[in-house]
C-alpha cells in the first residue's frame, strides 16, 4: 500500500510513480487537489491494475487535520502494516 500525493497530474512524478506501483502491484491512495485529474488518473490505474488498486481523495496536505484523516481513510480502504 502507498500514499502518492500530486498522483493525479497527467505528468510528473506523482503520476509516474503511481504507474508504477500499481504495475508493480501495489493498492495505491492517490490524493490531489482536481477532481477531474484524480477521476480520469484512477481509472487509467484500475485500468492497468484492476478494480481495487486504487482510492482517489480530493486532499489539501497543507491541512494536517486533512492529510491525518487521508492517512486514516486509506488504512480503512487498502490496509495498513501489521508490524
């Protein structure tokens, strides 16, 4: 599981390392500020990594009450680390 922030740009490195954890198999949370980036970059993951692999959020981490509720809602959707 990973938490990529900026994942929604069609190009940058947020976008490019959400590609490639998803391809490498990861469930990843992609938080950005566009609505219509984060829904057109989520389904361009699901189409690569299946149905499950991705959670979008609509996210301001410059709000930490805001980025502490995005960590917890993404261990409640993709799991968390057990250690």
């Amino acid at each position: 599981m990973a938490i990529i922030t900026g994942a929604a740009s069609p190009i940058g490195l947020g976008h490019a390392m959400t590609v490639a954890l998803v391809r490498a198999g990861a469930r990843v949370a992609l938080l950005d500020v566009n609505d219509a980036w984060l829904a057109q970059s989520a389904a361009e993951m699901r189409a690569i990594g299946g149905e499950g692999c991705a959670l979008s959020m609509r996210v301001d981490i410059t709000d930490p009450a805001a980025a502490e509720q995005a960590v917890r809602q993404t261990i409640a959707a993709l799991g968390g680390c057990t250690s």
